[in-house]
C-alpha cells in the first residue's frame, strides 16, 4: 500500500495542476465584472451587480451618459444635451461624409484632421475577437445623440516648450502637440534657443548650431521644424517661435570673433554669475557691434522662412542685464561717443533701440504680412516706460510676474497692450521641484496642483486692475514650462494633465472653481494616458470608479 503521504502529495499535486491549468485557461479570457455603475443625481454610483444583468452600465458607459457634460473636456460653452443612451459602432465604417470649407486647402486640412481623430478612437477601441462576450467591452461605444454650441473663451490659448535649456526629442514634441489638441489649446510656444543651447540648425548659419548645441545629434534640422509645423497645423495649432535676444545669448556664438566679425555675445560664462544674469551660464548680445545685426537678419530671415507661415513671432526680451552691459567696455564706449551716461535711463534707451531695429528687420510672411511681435514683460513695460519705447500695435506683452504683480498687468491693457497672462505663481509648471543650482526651494516656489492652475482666471487678473474683462486686449494665456529640470523622460508628467486644467480656464473659463470640474478631469488624464500620453496620476484608481468619496468633508 502507499505511503498516506504520498496519497496526500499526489491528491495536492492533482489540484495544484488543475489550478494551474484553469488559470491558464482564465488568462485568455477576461472575466466579467461583478459591478456595474448608476447615475444618480449626476454621480456614477458603484453597484454589485449579477452575471447575467444585461441593462448594467459600464463605468466608461456611465461616465459618457451621466450628468450635463458627460465627460467632455474641456466643458463647453454654449449649449450641451447629451442622450443617456449609448450605441455600438464599426469603426472602419466611420467616415468623413461632407466638409463645407472655403477653399480646396481648407477641406484637405479637415480630411487630415479627421483622419488623425479616427485614429485616436482607434487607440480606444479593442481588437475583435469572437472568443470574447460582447458585453465586457465599452470603449467601442458612443451616445446616440449629442448636440452642442461650442466657442472659447479665449483666442489664444498656449503651451511654452522650452528646448534649449535641455533638448526635447521631436517624438516628444510630437507627444505635446497630441495633448494639446485633445484639448483644444491652440499655440505652442517653442522657445528654441537660450545661453545655454544654439539647437537650431540654420543653412544660412551652420556654424550657429555647431558651435551651439550639445552634440551632433541635438540638432533640429530644417525638416525637423517643418514636420513640427506641419504635424502642429493639422491639429489646430500654430508654433509661435521665441528667439531670446538680446538677453539669454551666449553659446553658438563663439565663432564671430573668428571669422572677423568681433564679439557678438558679452558676459559669456561670465563669474559669479549672479552679478550679470539670473542663471548660469549668462549672455546677452553685444548691440554695439554693429555686425549683431547683420547675423541677426540673416536668422530672423531663416526662421520666418522654415516656420512659415507665421502671424506672430516672439523676440524674447526677457531678464535683460543691464550690470553686464554697464561692464563691458565696448558698450560703455559706445554710449559715451553717443554723449550718454551709464544711467539706467541711458541703457534703456540703448535696449529700446535695439528692439526697434530688430523688429524692422524681421521679414513680413508672404500670407499674413507684417509679423507681430511678443515681448516678455520687462523694465521696458514698466508703466514709467511701455508706452515711450514700445508701440502697442506692434507688441503684445506676455506677463509673467506673479500675482503680486498684477498691477503691472493692469497698466499695460489700461495702456491699450493686447496682453497675455503667464504669471509664474499659478501658470509656471516647472516650479517646486527644488532648485537646480543650490540646495533649497526653486526660485520660483512651489509646485502648482491642477486645482490652482484651474482657478487663475484671467477675467478676474483684468477685473480686479481696470475693472473690465478686457476681452478685446486680453488675449488668453499660456502655461510655461522651463526645462532646466526636464527632458523627455519627464517631459509628459510636468505638462500633463495640468495643461489640461490650463485648456479649460482658457477654453470655457468657468465662473466656479476646480471642484464641478474633478470627475471630468481626472476621466481626461486617463483619456491622454491611453493616447499614449505619460500624464502625472492625480489620485488611486478606486477614486476614478467612486466619484465625490475622494474629498474632505
């Protein structure tokens, strides 16, 4: 006879082989979920539901249907009635049936428009596979009916993308573009060189990114920039391109002196850097040489050519130095000889003309004529100064300061200055991840959560100075990420799903606060992580499936 404990060992050997033999079995199909979700009072409630309940909603069902907006984002602004019924559909019998556009190449751009929106419901939609049971799947559903009367807000609608302090990888640039069009935000911002980095390669000036970027394969070449345009155009989005002057200039430009045409770039890596620039390494050009403005033309010349076509450009502007300048003897020489002082007043003067002469030498576009101008908030918009050295036709100011600084904010849109809000206490999404230069907090301060990106309206920042929305000068805003601390690894979590919070302020410009907006908000980033977008998580998955338990009563 054998031994019981072998009798035992077999019988165990038997069940764990059976487990594992089901399991395996299991794995293949998916198993059916024991919940199901109600709308009540415009939640998704969560209910244990049995196996064979065929009118049980899906979360994704329930989400779709459940309250006046469903999960649409951003809300819009008009009118919104979506049917609490949901049907199944083919996706490769979606089509475009009938564009009505002005012009031939207007109906081509909505036939790539709408070819790149089948493609996202693609990305939501399973694979058919007649093993499974219909009813586990509903990311192949749509209401029945909707209606909606949609406009936004704001006209302009922005995402800085800074890609010279670290390279950003156009795969990466191509992932911004993505979610910005998921949500509706209009401009990307491409702030393209700094001190630091020269990454654009120009025909005209190779020398430029030879010596000014940080390698060989860090480089955006012409067809790069041309792919960015293109692929941003076709979703609905323009590249306003910034190229830092006179301030924030430094590498690729070491080869002046070389070929003869003297110094074109002072205070380079100049020691300490905190007494000539707010970061290192500092920079700025050199406007006594008159030679700066004849490169400067050949590069206003190219960039207006490859990011074409252009209806405005930003000339930088921003955190100008005038300790450098007053320490470079070639400057100083050159105020002297003109029977100026060092005063401030002096080099402003200097700055103003600069800036005069530079946005007479850019090129007007062949579609839209005379290109306007961006500048960067600065001692030149000063209420003392905007309105003596800056012509508002010719400039829109972009604000960066903080709310504290509202007031500057006010002066320039009482001044007649179309304005764009970028204040860097609620809009700045580099900020609280420490300081990259010295131990502590970021200059910056701390991280900004999607609730206070929510709640910065721009109506309220014009309001509370002038006592009017100023809807016709205040343009919109713009989210602005330096990337002294990014690179595409971290890239998509700093911008998303905050800009997402961004593009509804802009969009619909809500008058409550972040709060109606959580459900729909947190259903989005998923949205954008299953387009492939690697969006920050917001709060546990169980808060996604149990709307309004995740808050503090």
């Amino acid at each position: 006879m054998a031994d019981s404990r072998d009798v035992k060992n077999q019988i165990l050997f038997s069940l764990l082989f059976t487990a594992s033999l089901l399991h395996s079995a299991l794995s293949d199909f998916p198993f059916l979920s024991p919940y199901s979700w109600s709308c009540v009072n415009e939640t998704c409630v969560k209910n244990l539901k049995g196996w064979n309940e065929e009118d049980a909603y899906s979360l994704s069902t329930c989400k779709l249907t459940c309250g006046q907006h469903g999960v649409l984002w951003p809300k819009p602004t008009r009118l919104t009635q979506i049917s609490n019924q949901t049907v199944h559909f083919n996706l490769s019998r979606l089509s475009l049936e009938e564009a009505m556009a002005p012009t031939q190449e207007v109906k081509d751009l909505l036939q790539k428009a709408f070819d790149i929106f089948k493609g996202n419901v693609a990305k939501g939609v399973p694979e058919p596979d007649e093993r499974f049971f219909r009813k586990i799947f509903d990311s192949d559903e749509i209401v029945s009916q909707v209606a909606v009367v949609d406009k936004p807000a704001f006209r302009y609608r922005g995402i800085l993308l800074d890609t010279a302090s670290n390279f950003i990888s156009v795969r990466a640039i191509e992932r911004t573009l993505d979610a910005m069009a998921a949500n509706k935000l209009n401009t990307l911002h491409w702030h393209i060189t700094d001190t630091a980095s020269f990454p654009l390669y120009l025909k005209s000036l190779p020398d430029m990114s030879y010596f000014g970027s940080y390698s060989q394969r860090q480089i955006y070449n012409t067809s790069d920039v041309s792919h960015v345009v293109e692929y941003a155009r076709v979703r609905g989005i323009r590249v306003v391109p910034e190229f830092s002057a006179p301030g924030h200039v430094g590498n690729g430009w070491q080869w002046t002196e070389k070929k003869g045409l003297g110094k074109m770039a002072v205070c380079v890596k100049q020691e300490p850097w905190s007494t000539y620039c707010t970061e290192p390494p500092c920079g700025q050009l050199n406007i006594a040489n008159n030679n700066t403005y004849g490169i400067l033309t050949q590069i206003y010349e190219e960039m207006a050519d490859i990011f074409a076509p252009l209806d405005l450009f930003h000339f930088g502007g921003q955190e100008v130095n005038l300790n450098c300048w007053n320490t470079t003897e070639e400057i100083v020489s050159h105020l002297t000889e003109r029977g100026l002082n060092q005063s401030v007043d002096s080099f402003l003067d200097l700055w103003s003309e600069f800036q005069s002469n530079v946005y007479n030498m850019f090129p007007a576009d062949n579609q839209t004529g005379k290109v306007q101008g961006i500048l960067w908030n600065s001692q030149l918009t000063s209420a003392e100064k905007a309105d003596k050295y800056l012509d508002p036709r010719k400039y829109i100011i972009q604000a960066s300061g903080s709310v504290k600084d509202q007031r500057v904010i006010g002066d320039l849109l009482k001044k007649g200055y179309h304005v764009i809000l970028s204040n860097s206490d609620a809009w700045f999404l580099n900020c609280g991840f420490g300081s990259w230069v010295t131990k502590g907090q970021h200059p910056c301060g701390s991280y900004k959560g999607w609730q206070a990106v929510y709640d910065n309206s721009p109506h309220d920042v014009a309001s509370n100075e002038t006592g009017s929305y100023q809807k016709k000068l205040l343009l919109g805003g713009e989210a602005v990420l330096w990337s002294q601390q990014v690179d595409d690894a971290s890239l998509d979590a700093k911008l998303w799903p905050r800009g997402a919070a961004l593009a509804e302020r802009l969009w619909t410009n809500p008058k409550h606060n972040w709060e109606p907006a959580e459900i729909r908000f947190i259903h989005q980033r998923q949205r954008l992580f299953q387009r492939g977008v690697m969006a920050d998580r917001i709060q546990p998955e169980w808060c996604h499936q149990n709307e309004k338990l995740c808050y503090l009563r």
